[in-house]
C-alpha cells in the first residue's frame, strides 16, 4: 500500500530511524551522498556538475571579482580537490559561458547566475521536505557537531599533506 503525503509536507522524523545509531563517518557520509544525489538530479538538468556548482557559487557570491588562482583556493577549501581539476572545471565554465574572463578576473554572467537561481528555485522544495519538521534545537545540535567535525578533518588533513605521519 502506498501513502501520499500533500505537497510541500514533510515526512515524520522517525524515532527508529533518527535514533538507529549516533552520529559517526559513516552517518556523516551517506547523509552527505543522499542529499548530493538530490542536489546533482537537478544540476544535471542545467548541465552542470557538482564541483562546477560550486566553481560557480563561489564566484557568484564573492564580494569582489576573483581571479583564477583565488577562486581555485576557495573551492579546494570546500572539495578538497586537486588544483588541475578545479582549473579544468572553471575552463569548463568559461566555455559555457557561466563564467566570463574580465582582465585577471572571472566574472560570473548572466546565464550563471540564471542557472544557480533555476537549480536553487527546484530544490527549494524538496529541501524543504528533506530538512522541515526537524526541531530546531536538533538542526542547532546537528551544526555545532558538523562545525567540530569538519574543523578536525580540515587539520587533520593540512597535518597529513603537510607530511605528518598518519
């Protein structure tokens, strides 16, 4: 038997699903990968990837243009990805003409802009379905602890490629 729920609505947090195990990596990371799956379904739509979503955000909401090398840095910040790739996928974004070359500078155009915007307006429900009905004190809880956790991992990993033993 199958059960519809009205749209817009989200579904109950389980006791035994929310409560199955505490948090540990693996928790983290299928949390992680689930909600990545949602978002890469409707990014593929717009023809765009996951790391050159973010390439594209962090040009969009950057305060001032960046260059090339400083938009590399900022999403190596977020993905921990090579340096080569992260210049391939804003190459990418040039050639689609999300991104715009001004000078030194990458500029995010208008159809960038446009493509984040559509992504943001067709997540924006299922977000809102995935995340409502969450208390607010558990989401408050929930971020202090991925705060902690990915402050660690950032120090762990600047400590093992600056070539400290594991």
């Amino acid at each position: 038997m199958t059960t519809t729920r009205p749209t817009g609505t989200a579904p109950k947090v389980t006791a035994s699903r929310a409560a199955a195990s505490p948090a540990d990596a693996r928790a983290l990371g299928l949390a992680h990968y689930a909600a990545r799956g949602v978002l890469e379904h409707f990014l593929a739509r717009h023809g765009l990837t996951f790391p050159q979503q973010i390439a594209l955000r962090a040009a969009v909401t950057a305060e001032t243009p960046r260059t090339r090398d400083e938009l590399v840095t900022e999403v190596r910040g977020v993905l921990k990805a090579d340096p080569a790739a992260l210049h391939a996928t804003l190459d990418e974004l040039v050639a689609g003409g999300l991104l715009a070359v001004a000078g030194a500078h990458l500029r995010p155009t208008e159809a960038g802009r446009a493509a984040l915007a559509a992504v943001a307006a067709e997540t924006a429900p299922v977000s809102a379905r995935i995340w409502g009905g969450i208390p607010a004190e558990d989401l408050a809880a929930a971020g202090r602890v991925l705060a902690l956790v990915t402050e660690r991992a950032d120090a762990e990993l600047a400590r093992l490629t600056a070539g400290a033993p594991a």
